[in-house]
C-alpha cells in the first residue's frame, strides 16, 4: 500500500474533525455567523486593492489590439507599470482613469 500524501492526510483529519462533531446551539451558530460575515467584508475591502493586469490581458479585457493599446500609451493617455525588463502590465487605478477619459460627456 502506497503512503498517503500530506494533502490526503490534511483531509481525512479535517473529515475526522466535522465528523464528530456536536451540534452548534443558537448562540456558537451566531457567533460562527458572525465572525463569517466580518471575513467576507474584510475580502470585498482587500478586492479593491491595486492589481496588476498582463499588458496581452488587458488588451482582451478592453477590446484593444496590443498595437493601439501600445500607442496610447505612447501618446500618454494610458500609465504602463513595467513588471520586468521586457514585460509590462497596467495597474488598475490606471485602468480606470483611461475609463474615465473614455466617457462622453452630456452622454
């Protein structure tokens, strides 16, 4: 029989935890609740956070070919962020000031 594999291990030990466990009263499932509610709202606060797309990504999500994103940022109405030597991306405050730019006025 071959040896079970570290994430094997973590899971059966994690099955054997929930298996025999005792059911929650009112106030442990509240506060379970609870604490579950304050996790997810610090997550939606963390998603706002800066990212970074891949320049190729980018391009895709805004419907650019790669040559007319290239010239706008030439021209400077898009801020690139270098990520190494040969790789750029764009941050995505940067991506919604070019939004920002984009939109007609009185439309």
């Amino acid at each position: 029989m071959l040896p079970n594999t570290r994430r094997e291990s973590e899971h059966r030990q994690r099955k054997r935890k929930t298996s025999a466990s005792v059911p929650e009263t009112e106030q442990e499932r509240a506060a379970r609740l609870t604490k579950e509610r304050e996790r997810r709202a610090q997550q939606r606060a963390q998603s706002s956070a800066l990212v970074v797309h891949p320049f190729k990504e980018w391009c895709v999500l805004r419907g650019l070919s790669e040559a007319n994103a290239r010239r706008l940022i030439a021209c400077g109405r898009l801020k690139a962020t270098h990520l190494s030597e040969r790789r750029i991306g764009i941050r995505s405050d940067h991506d919604q000031e070019y939004l920002d730019s984009c939109v007609r006025v009185g439309a």
